[in-house]
C-alpha cells in the first residue's frame, strides 16, 4: 500500500497507531491526509481497532476539575502582586523626583559658585585630616 | 510552528497588570495544568500546588513575555513539567529508588472493577517511565501536536514517537492484562 505520491506505508501507518492511538486527529498534522486513506483499507482498520482498545482504557481515566476556590486563590495571588509591583514604582518614582532634585541643585550650585572658591585645590591641602592625596592611594600603603 | 499564539494578547494583556485578562487567563489554563500535573504526579493536591506555582511564574514573567519564540501554552507547560519533574525528585530522593525507566508488570491496577478503572489507569500511568508518561500525557490527554509536544519536552519529534510507542507498549502490558483477567 503504498502506491502514488504521499501514500502511507503500511509500517508507518503501525508505527504511528503504536505511538499516538487510535485517534488521527492526535497524529502529525502533514500525515493526517494519507493516514486517513489507509484508515480505509481492511488493513488500516484492523490497526485502528488494536490501538483503539488501549484508548478506551486510557479515556477512562478522568481528572477532576480544579477546587472551586483555586482560581480566586490564584487570582488574589497575582493582584497582591501587581499592587505590590505599582507601589514600588510609585516609591521609585518619587525617590527619582527627589534624585532628580538633588542632581539640579547640584548643576545649578556648580554653574553658579565658581567664582566663589577660588582656591579649591589649596581648601583640600589645609584641613586637618592632612594630605587628601595619602587618604584616597591606599595601593601603596597595603603593600 | 507559524501560525500566532492564541495567547499572545492575553498575556500582553497580564503583562500590563489588567486583571480582567488575568482571570482569563486563569480560566483557560488552570484547568490544563491542574490535569496534566495531576497525571504526571498521580496526585490531586500537589497537582494544584504545581498549578499555582506555575502561574506565579506566570505573573513574573508576563511583562517580558515576546512572541516569536515558543508558544505560550507550550512555555507553560514546560514549566509545570518542571514543576512536577522537581516533586518527583523530592519524592525519590524520600523513597530512596530510581524513578523506573520501563513498566513494572508486578500487580494488577485495575482491582478487577469498573469504578477502579480511572484510578488503575492512574496507577499504571505512573508505573511507567516519566518521560513515556510525559510523552503520553501532553500528546494524549493535552492534545498538543506532535510539534507542540517536541518542543515542550525539548527534544525531537522521532524522538517524542519513540517515546510514546515505547509508553503506549508498557501501559498495553499492565492495562490489559489486568482486563484479561477480569
């Protein structure tokens, strides 16, 4: 049986009956057309009617649906969540405002203060916490 | 896999925190992950366990979402897998045995009765190799595509047929022994 273009061998037509069932509608897609016309055939059927016997026994098996209360406690999961997500934002939100703030100020403080601090270099040599330079190179001293 | 993902709006839509499209999105899949959790585990509650925590990383993950790479239901289902693969884990590791990689012939599932039948299925489900029964549960139960089912387990398709046939062989040997000798 497997005369003509896209016809179905008798083997594979075994072999996908051994794999998905009786059922053609569970079988590849692009092997339903020649699967369903070796269906046809004494051969195709008696295929069928084997495989369809381990499908009776394997549609008796029935999962009940979810618990009525399932979907609510999913549901309450994701909205805590949501709400949870929209006040981080709403915190980031203002935190930014406030950062945004301080970065202008800063701006505004460095356009305008220059003239001033003259000296700015000679500010850092004279506090009492000596010499600024020794304070930041730490390469040196840990060796 | 060209064709959209019928998810893809919706879960734009959670992304963007709209709980109208989160209880939709609940609606549509709760009950597939419950279901195929509960096969996988042969448990009830844990399987809703697993879906709850599959739709945390749902919520999580929502707002990064981008369509184009694998399907959103097919995602979804990776992640229970995941989920149910780590409770399987935990359950060895409790147990101290190997998960069985071929079926157990030992007992008969099915307690000779009709109204135990849907539990001996269940049993024998989860007699036979994870990943046979993985294999069976998403193309079977699921009804992803062959495509679809490849692509939640990561592997290829010859590879997902040999892994149903081999799962389909050792559930024909438990099932219907147990049938024969009622």
């Amino acid at each position: 049986m497997t005369e003509g273009p896209g016809a179905m061998s008798a083997d594979r037509f075994a072999a996908l009956a051994g794999a998905y069932g009786a059922q053609l509608r569970h079988w590849p897609q692009s092997e339903q057309a020649a699967a369903a016309a070796f269906a046809a055939t004494a051969e195709g059927r008696a295929v069928l009617d084997e495989a369809e016997k381990l499908d009776a026994l394997l549609d008796l098996y029935t999962v009940r649906a979810p618990a009525p209360d399932l979907d609510t406690r999913i549901l309450r999961q994701a909205t805590a969540r949501w709400k949870r997500r929209r006040w981080l934002r709403l915190e980031l939100g203002l935190a930014g405002v406030g950062v945004a703030g301080m970065i202008a100020g800063m701006v505004m403080a460095t356009i305008l203060m220059p003239a001033s601090l003259p000296n700015h270099r000679g500010f850092e040599e004279n506090t009492a916490f000596s010499d600024t330079v020794s304070d930041f190179d730490t390469t040196e001293e840990g060796d | 896999m060209t064709d959209a993902d019928p998810d893809e709006d919706l879960v734009r839509r959670v992304g963007a925190g709209d709980e109208v499209a989160m209880q939709i999105l609940i609606k549509r899949k709760l009950p597939r992950l419950v279901a195929l959790a509960a096969r996988m585990l042969g448990d009830r509650t844990e399987a809703e366990d697993v879906a709850q925590e599959a739709f945390v990383r749902i919520w999580r993950n929502a707002s990064r979402w981008r369509p184009g790479g694998a399907r959103f239901d097919t995602w979804i289902h990776r992640v229970a897998l995941n989920l149910c693969y780590d409770r399987l884990r935990r359950r060895r590791e409790w147990s101290g045995s190997d998960l069985p990689e071929f079926a157990d012939p030992g007992e008969d599932p099915n307690g000779g009765r009709l109204e135990d039948m849907s539990r001996g299925v269940e049993r024998a489900l989860q007699r036979i190799a994870p990943r046979q029964r993985e294999a069976i549960v998403l193309t079977y139960y699921q009804e992803m595509s062959n495509i679809e089912a490849a692509a939640a387990m990561e592997i290829s398709v010859e590879a997902l047929e040999s892994l149903l046939a081999r799962g389909r062989r050792s559930l024909r040997t438990i099932l219907m022994r147990g049938a024969d000798h009622d």
